[in-house]
C-alpha cells in the first residue's frame, strides 16, 4: 500500500486537533518523545539505525538511485536532522510544514529494484511512500533510541516504553503511517521487531545495502579515522547478529572489550554533562520558545554551530530543483 497526500492530510489534521500547545509542536516538553529524543547520546545508535533502514531492499535501492548521500555526506546530515528536529521539537506549524515537505520529496522516489534479493526479486517495484518500508524506517529508530538510552542512561519502566510507544505512533502520523497499520502497543512492537531480524523476513542485506554501509563507515575527513574505526566497532556491536554478519561486520573479543569499555565509560560521564551539551540544541531551543526565554551564552554558541552547518549544506536556490530535503528518519538515508 502506497500512502497519498490525502492519507497524511488527514492524520495532520488529527494532530492539529489534539495539540494541546502550538508553540510546543505535536509533543511538548512533558511528553516521552521529548524525554528520550532530546538526549545527544543518541547520535551513538546512528550508524545501527541507518544499517538496519539499509537492510529494507527498498531502502537500500532508494538511497543507491536517488540520494546524494556520497556526494554530500555531511550536507544530507545536517539536512536530515534540520527536518527530524522540525518535526519533534518545532512548533506545529513548523512540524507540519516539514511532513508536507518529506511527504512530497518521497512522493518522487521511485524505481527497481537491481538484484534477486530475499523475497524481492529482480525488477520489483518500489516506492519510498509504501506503507511497509515507512514502517520500517520508523521501528529502526524507536528500537534503537529505547535500546541506546537505556545502555547509557537507565532501563526504562514498562510504562514509559509504552508512553514512548504511544508517542512514537503519533510521530508516525507525521509520515502518513496510520494508527491501525503500528503494531497496537510496546509489546507488540517489540515481537514486530523481533520478526523482522529472524530469517525468512523482508529484511536481508543486499549488494547496495553493503556497499553503502561501507562508504558510512569511512572517515568522511583527514583525521577521523581513529573516531570512524570506534564508530563502526559500536556500530556493529548493536546490530542484532543476523544483520551484522550480513552486513560482514566482525565483533569478536577485541570488540566486545571496546563496546564494553565505552558504555561503562558513558555511563559515568554522561548523565554528569550540563544540560546545554547533554540535550540537544533543538530541545533547548524549544523549551526557551515556550518559556519565551533568552538562551544562555553556552546554549547560543552549540545552536550557532549547528546554524552555520545548516546554512552551509542548503542547497543554493539555483539548484533548488535538484535538492533533497533528506529523510527525515536518519542522517543516512
């Protein structure tokens, strides 16, 4: 099933309706989405939530004959999460502005697929705006975001997954994912999960999957090679063992010392950071819009980093026609 304007149209409507405040967007600052999503330690579960989004053949292909991800790996970085953040923590003009944006961008991506590739083969139709792939895409990031915060921060309770859940299939409103079409509770989500990492399952690695992860995982500059090597370690030590291997990612002993030594690391160091380095400056920037507050001198200098890599990796208006707006799920896809 392919979702149409009309689909989202419908669903935005919906969240319109039950916005309790404008300023604070689809969520607000009370909700799970926030609590968890404002968290910076999230960037450390990037890399397995793009490798698991590559594991969908549609995703893969997508990405391979309509993405500008090699030749601007940085711009469609900060592009991506310029939309994320909209979506999550911008006020709700600005949130349904960039799901019209992402829903039409999506709307163009279509094609074949290249290769016999688990149930898919050679010549198969896809589409970005097929229900299934949506709902992949939006699982990888729920699953990694639960599975990250509670290795670095504290195991969550029953009630807050759930809470987290019921958020997250809101935020899937925004992508024109309708209620009934989401595993109904955490659950449920979770045995979802489960099915899509054993054999058998839609989700397989294929040929552009791989080289894609390959060309992720290499030191987009000079110098980041030591960082990009303790990336992919990571990286490869969260992805559930069927995909790693497909993907031919070794974690062996030298490995798991790694993993194990940087989560007991961040532990430690993590919770103790000041709120303007821990959270994110999307967060910080949206509490201060809702308590109409200047930010703090630290606060104004981490936004204005982020600000000067957006405004760099803009497309220029004269080649607006061939600009992507970026996946609003992932710096990768």
């Amino acid at each position: 099933m392919i979702v149409d304007r009309r689909d989202l149209e419908k669903l935005l409507e919906r969240l319109s309706r039950e916005a309790r405040d404008p300023r604070a967007g689809v969520f607000g600052p009370e909700s799970m989405l926030w609590r968890i999503n404002r968290e910076s330690i999230a960037f450390l579960g990037g890399g397995r939530a793009a490798l698991l989004q590559l594991a969908h053949p549609y995703v893969a292909h997508a990405i391979e004959q309509h993405s500008q991800t090699k030749s601007d790996l940085l711009g469609r970085f900060v592009r991506t999460f310029d939309n994320m953040f909209a979506l999550v923590f911008g006020d709700l003009d600005s949130a349904l502005r960039s799901a019209r944006r992402v829903h039409a961008y999506h709307g163009t991506i279509k094609g074949q697929i290249d290769e016999d590739v688990g149930p898919f083969a050679r010549g198969h139709a896809y589409a970005a705006n097929t229900l299934p792939a949506l709902l992949w895409v939006q699982a990888t990031l729920i699953h990694t975001s639960v599975q990250v915060f509670e290795l670095v921060i504290r195991p969550l309770s029953r009630w807050e997954k759930d809470a987290y859940y019921e958020d997250s299939k809101k935020f899937g409103f925004l992508f024109a994912i309708p209620e009934d079409a989401a595993p109904p509770d955490w659950p449920a989500f979770e045995r979802y999960v489960e099915d899509m990492f054993a054999p058998g399952s839609p989700i397989v690695v294929g040929r552009p999957a791989r080289e894609m992860a390959h060309f992720l995982m290499q030191p987009p500059k000079p110098g980041m090679g030591p960082f990009m090597s303790w990336y992919s370690t990571m990286t490869a030590a969260l992805l559930p063992e069927r995909i790693r291997d497909e993907y031919g990612l070794h974690v062996g002993e030298r490995e798991r010392a790694v993993f194990r030594g940087s989560i007991e690391t961040l532990r430690r160091v993590y919770p103790r950071l000041p709120a303007p380095v821990r959270y994110l400056p999307a967060y910080n920037d949206a509490l201060r819009r809702i308590a109409a507050e200047r930010p703090t001198s630290l606060e104004r200098l981490i936004s204005g980093v982020w600000d000067r890599l957006a405004r760099a990796n803009r497309p220029h208006p004269r080649d607006r026609g061939h600009g992507k707006p970026g996946h609003a799920a992932t710096p990768s896809t």
